[in-house]
C-alpha cells in the first residue's frame, strides 16, 4: 500500500503524455499541448518524491490534478475516466495533508516544552547509588548508565504491533520524546489499518495526558483525557524510563523499597501529585525483564487493570544496554492479553528536538 499512491501518480502522469502525443485531440486546437506534458511531469515528479516517503509530494500533486481536471473537461468524451483516478488523488492529498497537519502539532509540542538542555555534567551520584535497593543499584551498572551524564531528555522509535481484543494484530512506527526534569512525554504512532495510515498522538505534560488517534489525522477515531488517563499515563511514564533511561532511576520523585525477594523492587513514583505504584523485577544478571503495576486503566474497557511489560533482548543503544523488545500485557479476569509487540530502532539521549 506503500508504493500503491506513486503507482497511480506515475501511470497517471505517463497517460498524459498521450494527450501531448496525440495531434488530433481537441484541447490541442484550445491551449496547446504544453499542459499535457506539463500535467505528465508534474505526476510523475510527485511520484518520484511520495516513492521516497516524502510529505510534500502533495504539493506537486495538487496543481497536477486542477490542470489535468480542466484538461479531462476539454477532452469529456474521450478522458472522462481520468476523473475518477485524480479524485483518488484528491483523496490521497487531503489524507496526507491532514496526516502532515497532525504531526505537525506534534512537533511543535515539542519543540515547544520538551527540555532543552543537553550533555548535562551532572553525573550518578555514588550515595544516590547507595540508598536504592541492591538489585536496582545492579541493573544500572549493569545497564552502563551510572558512567554517563544523566540524561536531561530522550528520542525514542519504535516498531511493533498493537491489537486490541475484537481486532487482529497491526504495524506500527511511532517515534517520541520525554522530557524529564519536568516529566513530559509527547508520542506520535503511525498504524496502519486496512492498508489506511492511522496517526495517534499521546501527550503528558504538567501531569496531564490526552490520547487522540484520528483517521486521515482529521476524523477522531478515539480520544481521551482526565484523571484516569492522566494516571494511566504516568504509569506508562515511569515504565519508560525504568526500560529506556535508567539514568533516571536515582530521581528523587522514586520511593525505592525492597521487593519479595533479592530479585525484586518495588517503587512510588509520584509527578504533580499523582502517585503510582509498579514491581519491577530482575534476572540473576541484574537485567530488568518485566515491570507490572496495577495502576493503569484499560481505556476502551475503562477498567483497572494489572497492566506488565515483560522485556528482553538486551542490545547496547550509544553505549547503554536496554532490553529492545518488550510486550504489553493486560491481566484480565479471564487471563493474560498481549496488546502489543515493541521493538527499539534507536534511543538517543539530551537531542535537539
């Protein structure tokens, strides 16, 4: 479905130069048959750019379609097909420019409230090490992070699926942001359902959270926001960084306490007076593999859920080992749910956004 837009632009475009060949059609006598090959370069040069995955082709697609619309119009009789194919373009273009629109938000979000400082000095304090309980001390120097600045903010992507219990499973890329001096999480996802890019985006600022996945980045297709939302997205939150920035795990907003056994931990985690509970649990090796709290809601269901994230296959990303896969799981009363799949392509720490 990828490549399905530029094959229509580049047939499309090509069907033009017909119009430009042929010496006895009638908009020849009317304007020439410049517009024709102009029309037949403009689709083409738009399929080369949507081929690269570029958003701008639209750019080039739209004047296209209005000189190839007035073009069919000269021609009824013979290219009145023609309208059919540029009304899927138009289609196509309102899509990616509502879609291009959306993520715009995004990124101005985050240009706008991420923190910016960057290769911070300030470096793992030994007594911070020291108060935290021994398995979680282990996984850190494990991880490689107590060597490093503590990271003032991170760039996450991610690939995977989701799925949730009335539909299969769908590809997602998704990439994020998280500020962490003053917690902030700005999450753009790209599914793709029914060959159709759905755009979702979640934001986590000041203790707030709003969820809002839109169809072609225009229709709302599911929307949240409040108090359960804000606390399931704290969760979500802390679960990032206990998997993807344990240079944080010494933040003073963490109440460590000593888990079941020595392969345990549990933790409060509390931002603008939300507190959230989570047991986190470790390998021999000190490797963190799962992470369960039973303060997150199950959003469709509006239920309260146990809510864990087993993780493995620990990869080392710019110097820090990181479990890069990981499951989503709700515990429900009948059983366990996988409702998604997430694989790390990169994670980099104090960027410019």
């Amino acid at each position: 479905m990828a490549y399905f837009i530029p094959i229509v632009l580049l047939l499309h475009g090509l069907i033009h130069a017909i119009g430009w060949l042929r010496p006895n059609n009638h908009s020849a006598g009317v304007v020439g048959r410049f517009p024709w090959m102009a029309a037949c370069i403009l689709f083409i040069a738009a399929a080369v750019i949507a081929w690269t995955g570029r958003n701008w082709w639209f750019g080039l697609a739209a004047p296209a379609v209005v000189l190839s619309q007035v073009l069919i119009f000269i021609e009824w009789k013979t290219a009145k097909a023609g309208t059919l194919v540029n009304l899927f373009i138009l289609l196509a273009i309102a899509t990616a420019v509502g879609n291009d629109r959306f993520e715009a938000g995004f990124r101005k979000d985050v240009s706008r409230s991420l923190d910016r400082g960057v290769s911070s000095a300030r470096m793992i304090d030994p007594k911070d090490l020291n108060a935290l309980p021994a398995i979680v001390r282990r996984y850190i120097l494990y991880t490689g992070a107590a060597g490093k600045p503590v990271p003032q903010n991170m760039q996450v992507v991610l690939s995977g699926e989701m799925r949730s219990k009335q539909k299969d499973w769908f590809p997602f890329t998704s990439v994020q942001f998280n500020g962490f001096e003053n917690p902030t999480r700005f999450f753009f996802m790209k599914g793709k359902m029914g060959g159709l890019v759905v755009p979702g985006y979640h934001h986590y600022i000041r203790g707030e959270a709003v969820m809002d996945i839109r169809l072609f980045g225009i229709i709302p297709v599911m929307q949240a926001s409040g108090t359960v939302m804000n606390t399931t997205e704290t969760v979500t939150l802390f679960n990032e960084w206990c998997l993807m920035a344990p240079g944080r795990l010494t933040d003073k907003r963490i109440h460590w306490y000593p888990g079941k056994d020595s392969l345990q931990a549990d933790a409060v985690f509390t931002n603008d007076n939300i507190s959230i509970r989570a047991t986190l649990l470790f390998n021999k090796d000190a490797q963190l593999i799962n992470f369960i709290s039973n303060d997150r809601t199950e959003i469709n269901t509006r239920q309260q859920l146990p809510f864990s994230t087993p993780c493995g296959k620990y990869k080392n990303f710019n110097g820090c080992l990181l479990p890069s896969e990981a499951l989503a799981v709700w515990q429900y009363p009948e059983g366990s749910f996988a409702y998604g799949r997430f694989r790390i392509v990169s994670v980099d720490y104090d960027v410019h956004p």
